[in-house]
C-alpha cells in the first residue's frame, strides 16, 4: 500500500474558497484552553438562526412577511411581522442549541427561561433592529450579546443572571442584512467580520481583526430631534458641519454603526424630550456595540460613563449612546465632563 503525505495543490486550478465561520470558531477555540466548545456551539446556533432569517428577510416582499404584525411590543413600538418571525427563529435556536439557560430579547416583556438545567449562557439579543426599515428595502440587523450565568447551574434564573454589565459579556456580535449580510462578532480576542455566501450557505472570513479608525469625518444623529438635544451635542454637531464633516445616518443602528466602524465616524443617540434617556436599550443593543467597538480601539459612552460599566436596573433600560472612534467620542463628550466636573475650590 502506498503512502504520501498530503501536498497542498500547486495548480492554482480550484481557488481557496476561504476560512469558514465554523472553521474560524473551532481554530480560535484552542485559544481559550480550557474552552470546554459550548461557547463554539453557542456562537454557531446563533449563525444558523442568521441564515435563516436572513432567507427571509430577502424574501420578505415575495412571500407577505413584510409589514405591521399588527402589535406592539414591550416598548411600545408597532411590530413588524419580521420582528416576530426573526424573534421566533432565534429563541427557537438558542432552546434547540443547547448552550442557554436563559434569553433577554427586546420582543419579549420577560427574561425567558429555557429550563435547560445544563446551560452556561445567557443571551441578551434585538432579533431585527431596524425593522421599520424593511418595506423601504433599507439594512437592518441582529445585535447579540453573551454571558455567563452567575447562579449554579440548573438553579433558577435570577436577576443577577441577567442585569450583568456589558463588561461581564464573553461574546458580543451583529449581523448586518444589507447588500451583503455579514455577521460580526467578539469573544474579547478582537474583531472579526464574515460574508455569507448563500450559494454555499456558508459564512466566510472576510474582514479579519477589525480596527476602528482613531478619529473619522463621519457624524451619525437623527437631525430631525435637534431641537430636543442639549447644548453639548448641539454645539458638537455644530462643530462637525464647521469642518465639512459628512452627515450619515441610515435610522439602522447596526448599518450606521459598521459603516463607521469601518470608515471612522461617530453615532449619537443622545437623550431628547421624548425619550430622556436615549431610545437604544443597554442590554440587547448598547453593550453588544460597545464590546465590538472597544475591541476594535474605538469607545462607547453615556455621555458620562463608559457604557460597558453601567449596572443594568431593569430589562429593558434604555440608554444614551455615544459611539464609534475614539478621537471623534472623546470630543463629543468632554464638555460633559467639564459640565459635570467639581469646581475647583
Ligand atoms: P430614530 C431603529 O428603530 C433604532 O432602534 C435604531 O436602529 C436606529 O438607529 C434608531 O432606532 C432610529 O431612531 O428616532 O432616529 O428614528
């Protein structure tokens, strides 16, 4: 019987097809040694749900998914019937998976218990973020983030299992359903970025170890609230036209937020009259952001305090948001920091 060793073909005849999402997964698992795989099988549930609500977000004008559900939810806002659809296909993947004992999402009023005695994780995740943008044809997206249950395994879930700090998150990632649907995602190691490719229905390795540019020239407000702002963001913005910067803002946090964290840029959710403390929720948007972007060199506040340290009081909080590189957040906020400092005696 003969015998060679493998020769890795010189030809140049079948072209790499690339580093597989659950190849880059299963490779990056050896980096946490005592990695046991349930994070590995965690992180590839939720790519699977991805796909699948990717399928039908594309679909949407096709098959009478598009529109109102003819709801609302928790927050108050008018259902999409796709919120629900990409709600039921990610709960629906997390409880199958195996890996979760429990999931906070912004379609359901309560943390959901999965019973699953042997779950490590805890998932806190916006199933569709945008949705309004879907009969307009505009990006929308999945925001997720990762914890460890802090409670003994197969006790039931508490509170303090849930209202952790995003700086307690082991993973935190989105996906981008766009002209392209990518599915960005931290483990604490980095960012990396991965294109899906229907016609394989795979994700592949597309934009490995992410940076966010230190400064950028890109501002993203909803312009319309400007009235509602407050004299710090207002002068900020202000500043921002002065030096020709451009205005960009989609009304999609997770298409606003990857093009500035590929481009450098900044997106300000700040508090307005109607909604005093910001409009985007700490646990299921801010903190997932604020992992990726800190991970990538940029940074992510309240306007006064580092997002990843605030301490969660209820589910569904929500939160000022200031976002993106790091020179352009610096800027933004400082004047809050002169406002608010002691003065010297
Ligand atoms: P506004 C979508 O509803 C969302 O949560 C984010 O995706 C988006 O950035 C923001 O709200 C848009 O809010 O008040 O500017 O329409």
């Amino acid at each position: 019987m003969k015998i060679l060793p493998y020769q890795p073909d010189q030809t140049n005849l079948a072209y790499s097809v690339g580093m597989t999402l659950d190849r880059f997964i299963k490779h990056k698992q050896s980096d946490f040694p005592f990695a046991s795989g349930e994070l590995s099988q965690l992180l590839r549930d939720i790519a699977l749900a991805a796909k699948i609500v990717n399928r039908e977000t594309n679909r949407a004008g096709l098959a009478n998914i598009g529109g109102a559900f003819g709801q609302t939810n928790v927050q108050g806002e008018e259902q999409q019937k796709l919120d629900v659809i990409a709600n039921i296909r990610f709960m629906r993947a997390l409880s199958k998976g195996g890996e979760v004992c429990a999931i906070v999402s912004e379609e359901e009023d309560a943390v959901i218990d999965l019973q699953n005695a042997s779950g490590k994780y805890v998932v806190a995740i916006d199933p569709l973020d945008g949705s309004s943008n879907i009969d307009v044809n505009i990006s929308i997206g999945t925001i997720f983030s990762i914890y460890r249950r802090k409670t003994p395994a197969g006790s039931p879930i508490t509170e303090e299992d849930v209202m952790q700090p995003g700086n307690q998150q082991v993973a935190a990632g989105y996906v981008l359903y766009g002209s392209s649907t990518m599915l960005v995602y931290t483990t604490g190691c980095g960012v990396n970025g991965f294109t899906y490719e229907a016609s394989l229905g795979e994700f592949f390795l597309s934009h490995p170890e992410m940076n966010a540019p230190k400064d950028g020239n890109i501002f993203s407000i909803n312009e319309g609230l400007e009235l509602e702002w407050d004299s710090i963001v207002q002068a900020y913005i202000r500043s921002c036209k002065e030096r020709k910067m451009q205005s960009r803002y989609i009304g999609s946090l997770v298409a606003d937020f990857h093009r500035n964290l590929l481009k450098g840029g900044i997106y300000i959710y700040p508090s307005t009259q109607k909604n005093p403390n910001g409009k985007l929720r700490l646990l299921y948007e801010a903190n997932a952001l604020a992992f990726i972007i800190e991970q990538a060199g940029g940074k992510a506040t309240d306007g006064s305090q580092r997002i990843l340290d605030i301490q969660p009081t209820s589910l569904h909080q929500r939160t000022p948001l200031f976002i993106g590189s790091e020179v352009m957040v610096d800027e933004a906020v400082k004047a809050y920091s002169r406002a608010t400092a002691i003065p010297a005696v």
